[in-house]
C-alpha cells in the first residue's frame, strides 16, 4: 500500500474517482498543476510510478512502457504524459484483461498534442477532472446549502455567513491550491507568480513543442486577468497585449489561450444555448475565466489590499470564484457549467445544466444591495426560455458574499457563497 499523508484534506472528486474505478479498466485524472490530483490518486492506489519525479523510471519507460505497468492495482501512474506511449499499454493492458474495472489511475497536468499512435482510449480510459479546492473543501464553507439537494426540490436556508469583504479579497487572493492553504497571502502570492512564470517558460513548450516567447505569454495572461468574467474578444486583447508598437495578431492570442487551456491555467465559460420563447438573440462568446482566481490576481499583480479599495475587480474575481465552485459541484450531478447573454442585455452569470435536462440559473454578486435587481433578471430569464423544450428552471438563485441563505417570496433563493457545498 502506499503511504497516505496525515494531513489529506479529503476532496469532492474522492467519491467520483471511486465511482469512476468501479465503472471502468483505467481513470484519467487531469487538471491544473499543484491542484491535489496526486494526493488524491494515492488515497485510491495500492501502487505507484511519479514520473516527474523519478527519473530512473521516466528513462526506463521511454525505452518500454510497459514496464511502467507493472505492481499492485490500482496502479497509478503519476504525470503520465512525461512518456506519452504509457497511454496506448494501458489500453492494450485494459483490452487484455477484459475490462477489469479499476486496474490503472493516470494523472496528467497537461494535454499532449494529438499523436496518430496513441489511441483515442474511448470506452477504456475514464476522465476525472480536478480544480482546486472548493470553500466547501477548503473549510470556508459550512455546507448548509447543498446544491445536489437544491435542484432536487430542497429550501435554500443558511445561518449567516459572516465572510467579510477582506476575507474574500484574501481567498480570491490565495485560491483553493492545498499547498498554499496554510501560508501567508504574501507567501501565497509569491508562489502563484512564480507558477505562472514557469507555465510561461517550461509547461507551454512541453505540451506541444513549440518555443513561444515567454514575457508574451505573460503580458496575454495578464490581459485575460483584467478581463476575467467577460466576454473580451482574442481581437481586444490582442490590441491590449500589443499595443501600437509591438502588435500582436489575435489568432496568436488564440494559439496562446488554447495551450493555456491545455494545461489548465484558463477554463472558459462557454456560452449557454437553449431554444427561446422570444426572439432574442443569444451571445455566444465564451466568458473568460481562469481555472482559480489566484492566477488572475498574481497575473495582474495585484494585493488582498488593493482589491477591497477595487470593489468592480474585486466582484469580477468572485464571480470567478463561484464559477469555479458551480464547476465543482455541478461534476458530481452530472452537471455542466454555463453563462446566459443574449441580444437585449440579458444575463446569467452561470447556469447549471444537468444530463437529464434539469437546469437552473444564477447571478453572482458580492454585496446584498444588488439582489433584487438580480432576482428580477432571473425571472425574466426563465420567462424567456422555452420551458416546453427544456422545462422550468429547477433552480434561480442569487449567489452573494455573504448574509443569509434563504427563499424570497417570487422563488428566488440567496445563497452566500460560505453555505454553498456539493
């Protein structure tokens, strides 16, 4: 057995990693570098290859994989992209053992460019993604709203929550990384720089190859910061990044944006579709967002002490934040993660849309004066959505900083974000 850490903080993606296992022969666990994905493959392995670590073992499988394989099952194979044809002997490993549920864990912090010999791995090959830690996880949430239970019919209600304006300036500011939950906000910071300096250098060639200027790449990451929870255009940055005298092309930017997504420093926040009782149009532009609010703050260079004096960018990074719950705990139901803008205006900060068609909407504001004008455009958005395609809305809550967690009398329900779990 492998050696489990005493001081594990026991993660959302525990039970969906051993529901995973017990469906299929192996289990890609992906995300951003430094998130828990190693952590938490160990608590479910019995054996173990580190191969950003070990460099005997990385040299031996870029000679044979398979030996790689080799120990007691589950067997996890950290980093695997280090020696990309560990892929293609799981799958062999997995077809020659007839499916065997539960043979291989895989945990990748990177998407290697398409390989015409490595197989696709569907049906084979079962994909966890992993963030960083939710407040629900990091223990800055009490958990008195599920959002599971929601959607299933349950009232909203939450003592209150007493997070203050710096304490979410300080957890935009520190992020959900668990290495970085017991060191100062300053210490934190330090470090989120300096991993935003090795993406810049060392993760984005390593995926795919190619050389791309690092100071760049930092000056696009710094661009999509100020511009995180909106829908800024790859055009707009571009003319932000390059300015007159260093002009930069926009699909540059969006060569940039896909590596970084391909190592899970952005996510997106694609744009939701559903049929219209109206004839508004729909925007489809994606809102950009980082995978964890800590990033855009490092990006932007920014102090807990001077977003509390910047409430608007203060607000953009909690919305950040709550999407980056929302994404979290809509994974466990099965759930995707969405944002509403149509032609008039509009919006819905997320909207949560289950497999099995239940959906709900929601608006994210970091103050409690702005909640009825919120509550007022969810109404209207579920007045606009054809109910007879996609039913009515299981959910439409208003997400805030903090207060109470209730349901208003029109069926709108405040959640702080410090009572919202799974």
């Amino acid at each position: 057995m492998i050696p489990q850490l005493a001081d594990y903080r026991p993660r959302v993606a525990d039970a969906e990693l051993a529901s995973l296992l017990a469906a299929g022969g192996a289990v890609l666990v992906e995300g951003p570098r430094a998130c828990g994905k190693t952590a938490t493959a160990r608590f479910a392995a019995s054996s173990e290859v580190r191969l950003d670590t070990n460099v005997r073992a990385r040299a031996a499988g870029l000679l044979d994989a398979a030996i790689l394989l080799d120990g007691d099952r589950p067997r996890l194979i950290d980093e695997w992209q280090f020696v990309p044809e560990v892929w293609n002997q799981v799958r062999r490993a997995v077809d020659e053992s007839g499916g065997q549920a539960g043979s291989f864990i895989l945990t990748g912090s990177a998407v290697p460019a398409d390989d015409a010999t490595r197989h696709s791995g569907a049906g084979r090959i079962l994909r966890l993604r992993m963030r960083p830690m939710s407040l629900a996880e990091s223990g800055y949430s009490s958990g008195d709203i599920s959002l599971a239970r929601l959607f299933a019919g349950e009232r909203a209600r939450a003592a209150e929550s007493k997070l203050t304006v710096q304490d979410l300036a300080n957890l935009v500011s520190v992020g959900g990384w668990p290495g970085l939950q017991s060191r100062t906000v300053d210490a934190a910071l330090a470090a989120l720089r300096g991993y935003l300096t090795d993406t810049a250098r060392a993760d984005l060639p390593r995926v795919d190859g190619v050389q791309r200027e690092p100071e760049r790449i930092k000056r696009v990451m710094h661009s999509l910061a100020r511009y995180t929870a909106t829908q800024v255009s790859a055009r707009a940055i571009a003319a932000d990044v390059g300015g007159s005298d260093e002009p930069i092309k926009h699909q540059t930017v969006l060569d940039y944006i896909d590596a970084l997504s391909r190592v899970f420093v952005v996510e997106d926040l694609p744009a939701w579709s559903p049929a219209l009782r109206s004839k508004s149009r729909l925007r489809e532009a994606p809102k950009r967002h980082f995978v964890d609010p800590s990033l855009a703050v490092a990006a932007l260079g920014a102090r807990p002490e001077r977003l509390v004096r910047e409430v608007d960018t203060l607000g953009l990074l909690f919305e950040s934040l709550v999407v980056r719950d929302l994404r979290i705990y809509a994974q466990t139901m099965d759930a995707d993660v969405f944002h509403y803008h149509d032609n008039t205006g509009l919006e819905a900060d997320a909207v949560v849309q289950c497999r099995d068609g239940r959906w709900g909407a929601f608006e994210v504001k970091l103050g409690l004066s702005a909640i009825d004008a919120a509550a007022d455009a969810l109404l209207r958005l579920a007045a606009r959505v054809d109910v007879d395609r996609h039913g009515a809305p299981a959910v439409l809550a208003v997400i805030t900083g903090w207060g109470y967690g209730y349901r208003r009398p029109d069926g709108v329900s405040v959640i702080p974000i410090g009572a919202l779990a799974p």
